[in-house]
C-alpha cells in the first residue's frame, strides 16, 4: 500500500524511474538496435545513458519541488500526461519528436489532429499519464532544509558532470546519434524543442525581404497552375516505374513530362517553403506568389491545407471560401480546389496567371478518407489510424488510392487549361515532401532530412505544358523544389534579378 506522504528525495527518484521505464522503451531500443551491447563499450554506454536519465531527472524534478511544490506538482502532472501522447505517436508511428516534428504538431488544423483519435491512445493517456497523475496529487512530500537542499543538488550536479567526463570516449557515438536521441528523451524531446521552435518562428517572423523588383517583358497571355501536393512520394506513380497503375490519365497525356526530385525538408512547413522561394534560405525572403502578384501578376491561392509561410495576396481563398460555390461528392475532398476555376482565370484583367493550388490528398493516417470511393481502385484498405494494426498491403492499396486521386486532379486541371485557347499554360504538380509507408518500421513523415529515408524526400515533379506554348524542356536529371520559383518566372516572361537560369527547366 503507497504511503500517505514521502520524502523529497525519495519523490523525484521514483518519478523519475516510473519516467524511465513508461517512456524510454523507444530510446533504449534505438541505443541497442544502434551499438554493439555485447562488447564492454557498449554495456558501458547503456549503463551510463540509464545512470545519467535517472539522475538528470531526477535532479530536474528535485529542483522544481524544492523551489516551488506549487509550480511542481502542475508541471510533472503535465510531463506524464504529454509523455504518453508522445510516446504513443512514437510506437505507433515511429516519429522523432523532433523541433520539425513540434512546428508540425503545432501548426496541424483540427481536422487533422482529430483523425489521430483512438481508443489505443486514450488507454496510454489514461495508464501512463492520469494514472501517475492522480498518484501526484495526492502525496504528500516531506521538504528538506535549504543546507540539505544546497548539499544534495551540489553532490548530485558534481555526479553528473563526473558521468558526463567518464564518457568522454563515448562522445563522438552521442553525438552522431544526437538528434534520434534528444527526439526520443522524455519530456525533454518536446520541451526543449518547443523552445527552439517558437526561438525560430520568432526570427522567421521577422519582416519579409523583399526581393529586387521584376518586370513583364511581353503582353502574352498565359497562365501557370502550380499544384503542392501532400505527402506525395515519387515511388508510388506509375509514372515514375511503380508497377501498380496509379496514373492511368496522365499516362495517356500528350506534352506531360515527370522528373526526379528531392524535397528540401520531411515536413510541410519547410517543404512548402522550399517550394515558393528563390533559393534554399533559413532567412524569409519574399516568396512566389508575394512576388509576383507585387510585380502585377494575377495571383490566385486556393489551399485544402496549411502550414505555407505568410501569403500576401487579395486572392486567397481556402475550403470554407470555396464550398459557397461548389456542389456535388467532389466538394467534401480536393477537387473543391477545381471549383470554378477556369472561370476564374477567364474572368481575370491580367494577361499574366498564377494560380496555385495546396492540396492535401496524401495525408495521413487516414489515406482511405482523402478520396471519393469511387476512386478505392487498390483493395482492401487501410481504414485504422493505427497504421501498424493495419496488413502492410492494406495500408500501401489506401496510399496508392489517393495517388489515383491525384491523377484525376491534374488530369481535370490539364484538361480546363485546354480550353483556355487564348492562353498559353502550363501545369506544375511538385510534393512538399514524401512518405514512409512502415519501411524501418517508419510511418508518415518528419524524420530530420539527415537521417530520413529516401521515401520521405524522392518526390514527384510533374510537368505539363499547352500546345501553343512553344516550351520544351530541358534533359534535367534531378529537380528540387527551387526549380519551381525561376521555371515560372520564366514561362510568365518575366524579367528578374534574382532569376536563375541553371534553376528553369524551360528550354
């Protein structure tokens, strides 16, 4: 039977082994999947990462009780029960709680966080957060003096600090696995990253530099649709050799080309980013539609996502917008985007088009709700959002719907922009990044780009242009996603300072 009270000391460590053995299953399996745990280098590395987690934390927990029991007991209450969401997505998705993995958590929609909901999660917050937390609330902790406080801490950072220098030979294996590690320590993976996060988004916050002005060289007509996709990954398009049929349309398109690309992130943020920007820049520089709609291009955002940097146009318009408009089965998924879109461009005073279109078709983890039924071509489906409940075949036949999808889509845009005889047009369909499908026992994205497997950053670049464009393109190899700022620029017929010819793909 627990007692009614407890002694600091005594606290803070069996908070702090209760933290160790219901959240760092994942850290310890990646440390022996990692390292040779036979050999005495390897048993000695385990031994100290067990040592110096049981240690920190506790020394962690024992100052905040000691400083203030008030501030204590709220924040480890909130530790546990934030742990168990973490280290639930962890097991069942395989995510690296990461600072790219918090600007991903913090900036998902509520449609989207909902579709994560499970019973499954509910049982971890409830065994492994509430559970704890109760037990929190109720004890009674016995303080020391301050002299006892003072001689404690002082013994205990002394400790560490000797730990710390005995691995020193060990430095160089921490090191290099620095990023897996930190994502995979709890609490400090989310807290210290949020930190870092908002310390980023502080600095990208900062006002946008505006790029050297640009200048329309002619009075042509045309028109450029760029389509962002979602979590599209290149392997999974026939197009691309995937030997289940996944663009039955755009294979039977005339003037469409496909090249390999990379994504410059695992994440939408950067990977959208990356996009509508003229280089690869941790600084905020003007993106593509602020640019060319600042230099007297008709600019038309139309979006069934989020998490693009700030859009500076008068047309923006998301679902809610375009559901006033749209009817039909089509409205509840991203062909909304297509809502009146020929007419839109038809209706424009400008001879100079941007319209660009951020989907979100290949979003999990709930691929099978991302498409109309009548596109569940691959059967049967993945329908759980605990993807690893789900037959690996299951969940591939749902991911490859949703490209089915897609192709449909571009195909309908293709097809809009044909009518347009007036224009000169071209479609661009660029992923901000790819997606892991339990390869490595990986699902979704946000792995560091350093360290993430190649389905989460080979990505598709699809390219279509009109007849009467005159426009071929170059035998390119591998694209990235700044080929798209300066290949538009160029088909507009607009005149840059910051244009770079290396980066078009237009002849």
């Amino acid at each position: 039977m627990l007692k009614n009270s407890i002694k600091i000391t005594h606290f803070v460590l069996l908070m702090s082994f209760l933290n160790l053995v219901f959240f760092h299953f994942p850290f310890y399996c990646f440390v022996f999947q990692n390292l040779d745990y036979k050999s005495l280098n390897g048993i000695v590395i385990i031994i100290s990462l067990i040592i110096i987690m049981l240690v920190v934390n506790a020394f962690v927990f024992y100052l905040l009780f000691s400083l203030s029991r008030f501030v204590g007991k709220p924040l480890l209450i909130t530790f546990f029960i934030i742990n168990s969401v973490a280290v639930y997505f962890i097991n069942t998705y395989g995510v690296i709680i990461d600072k790219s993995m918090i600007g991903n958590i913090l900036n998902t929609d509520y449609e989207e966080s909902t579709s994560f909901f499970s019973f499954k999660l509910i049982l971890y917050v409830i065994l492994l957060g509430i559970i704890p937390a109760i037990y929190i609330i109720k004890i009674k902790i016995i303080n020391v003096t301050w002299k006892k406080f003072l001689i404690t801490s002082s013994l205990t950072l002394l400790f560490i600090v000797i730990l710390v220098f005995a691995n020193a030979s060990n430095w160089l294996w921490i090191d290099k696995n620095s990023k897996k590690l930190g994502g995979l320590a709890m609490p400090w993976s989310y807290s210290v990253n949020i930190a870092l996060f908002y310390i980023d988004k502080h600095n990208k916050n900062k006002k946008e530099i505006l790029l050297p002005n640009a200048t329309i060289t002619n009075n042509e007509k045309s028109v450029v649709v760029l389509v962002i996709g979602e979590s599209a990954r290149s392997q999974n398009f026939s197009l691309y050799g995937y030997e289940k049929n996944t663009n039955p349309l755009l294979s039977k398109t005339e003037n469409l080309f496909h090249f390999n690309a990379t994504s410059c992130a695992t994440y939408t943020t950067a990977g959208v980013k990356g996009i509508l920007e003229h280089m690869r820049t941790n600084d905020l520089y003007e993106i593509l539609p602020n640019y060319l709609y600042r230099n007297n291009v008709d600019v038309i955002w139309r979006t069934t996502n989020w998490g693009e940097p700030p859009v500076h146009i008068k047309n923006y318009q998301n679902r809610d917008t375009l559901k006033a408009n749209c009817k039909g089965e089509g409205c509840n998924y991203d062909e909304i985007l297509l809502t009146g879109l020929k007419e839109q461009i038809l209706a424009s005073k400008k001879n100079k088009v941007l319209i660009i279109l951020h989907t979100s078709t290949s979003h999990g983890p709930t691929y099978s709700k991302k498409y109309p039924p009548r596109f569940e071509v691959f059967k049967p489906v993945c329908n759980s959002v605990e993807l690893g409940d789900c037959s690996h075949q299951e969940l591939i036949n749902a991911y490859d719907n949703t490209i089915v999808y897609t192709d449909y889509i571009l195909y309908s845009i293709i097809e809009d922009l044909k009518q347009l005889k007036e224009y000169k047009s071209a479609m661009l369909f660029v992923s901000d990044h790819g997606e892991s499908l339990g390869e490595k026992n990986l699902y979704m994205h946000g792995v560091p780009l350093s360290i993430a497997p190649k389905e989460q950053y080979e990505i598709p670049f699809i390219v279509w242009v009109s007849d009467n464009s005159s426009k071929q393109l170059k035998p390119n190899k591998i694209l990235s996603q700044n080929h798209v700022f300066h290949s538009v620029l160029n088909f507009l017929s607009i005149q840059s300072p910051v244009y770079d010819e290396k980066m078009n793909i237009f002849k």
